[in-house]
C-alpha cells in the first residue's frame, strides 16, 4: 500500500508512505512549490494538478491529510484551507 501524506498550509508538505506488514517507510517527502497568482482559485488549481502528478506517478492507493483548527493566535495559511 502507499499513502500520500498532506499537511495543508500557505505551503503545503506531504510525505509518501510504502506499507508493507503493517511496516511504513518513508521514500519521498517534500513541499510542493505553488507560484504566485492573482486569485486564491488559481493557487489551488495549481495544487490540485500536482497532488494530482504525485498520486498518478506513484500510484498512491491512499491519501492522509492532516486536520486543521484555527486559534485567535495563530491562523496561518487559512486562506488556502
């Protein structure tokens, strides 16, 4: 099995898992670059085509995103969540 990990933000990370056994291995892990753009839709077209590329060139079978909450203090990259 191989799941791909996400941590959504203003920069979103993500870390691809092979289990086997019920024993996980990292092989890949990164950020996933997003360019500037006028309109918050086109950042996100933009981060839905290379999730997209990760899960067609590995063959994920999986898919784990890490859940968000928001605090008074802190609200880094809501915008894009």
């Amino acid at each position: 099995m191989k799941i791909l990990c996400l941590d959504p933000s203003a920069s979103t990370g993500y870390c691809l898992l092979s289990v086997d056994n019920n024993v996980a291995t990292i092989y890949d892990y990164g950020v996933i670059d997003i360019d500037e753009a006028e309109y918050l839709g086109d950042r996100c077209i933009q981060l839905m085509d290379k999730v997209g590329s990760l899960i067609e060139e590995h063959d994920i079978t999986n898919i784990a995103i890490e859940d968000y909450f928001f605090s008074s203090r802190f609200a880094t990259g809501s915008d894009v969540n």
